[in-house]
C-alpha cells in the first residue's frame, strides 16, 4: 500500500497557507506523478475574485496547461478534503487517474454547515471512465482542525 501521508500533510499545510495569506478558504492540493510532487495548489476564491478558484479546481487548470490527458492519467491529485461536486467533475475531465482525499464532505459539512454535501465517489463513479478514491483517510482530524479553526470565524459563528 502507498504512503499517502506526506502528500496529504502536504496538502493540508497548503490548505492552512491559503488562509494565512488570506487568499482564500483552507483547503489545498499536489498532484503526484511517481511518488513525486508535480505541481501545488491552494484554494484563491478571494485573491482571485473567483469563486470557483478552489484547491483542485486551481490545480486542474495547472495540469491542463503543463501535461496531457495521458500523463495524468499515472498522477494522483492529493487533497486535504474531499472535492466538491464541480472539483470531482473538473478532476474526471482531466484525465487524473487517482485522488486521495484528508477530511470527508461530510465532516467539513458537519464543522462548516455549507457546501453540497455530495460525495466525491457519487460523481466519479458516473463516468466511463475509472478514477480511484481513497478516503477519509487516517488525517481527517489533521484535516478537519484546520477548517475548525477557519469556519467559524469566517461565517461570524464564533
């Protein structure tokens, strides 16, 4: 079985950084070719004035202009939780073989009381084609800390 912890440590210390540099909400992503780190990215909807400039969203659009179908196809996006329904969607259509996922939608729902609540797997596993999901993993607590720390604050329920 593959280590994922680093990826996902890594992955959560980017979703932390989005909300120190007060870019965006807390959540980040690697995409990993070879037990490699290829590319980084963290959620921007408030840097970017763009509310669809989430963590996986951020790192498909990289992916898209740096590689093919066919190399992702080998890569596994890692990301500190679970993508929402238009990140799973963005995810499929790149061609992204694998993603491992940190913290459950349903656990971020439980904490921050939004998003679709639609699972990652309820979206991939409509596709023609296969892309593997692992999670929650071991982390969802590392994970979720960081939304707990963010949330509440952020929707004035603190």
């Amino acid at each position: 079985m593959e280590n994922h912890e680093p990826f996902l440590r890594e992955a959560i210390a980017l979703s932390r950084s989005a909300i120190e540099q007060g870019g965006g909400e807390p959540f980040g992503s690697v995409l990993v070719k070879n037990g490699e780190v290829i590319l980084r990215a963290q959620n921007s909807v408030f840097s970017g004035h763009d509310m669809t400039n989430h963590a996986e969203m951020n790192l498909v659009k990289l992916a898209a202009q740096h590689y093919d179908t066919a190399f992702l196809a080998d890569c596994t996006l890692y990301t500190s939780t679970e993508p929402c329904a238009m990140c799973s969607g963005a995810i499929y259509w790149s061609g992204i073989g694998h993603m491992v996922f940190a913290c459950s939608e349903t656990r971020l729902g439980e904490i921050a009381g939004i998003g679709l609540n639609v699972p990652s797997r309820a979206v991939l596993q409509t596709g023609a084609r296969l892309v593997t999901v692992v999670g929650p993993t071991s982390l969802e607590d590392e994970a979720a800390e960081v939304h707990q720390e963010f949330w509440p604050k952020h929707l004035g329920k603190a």
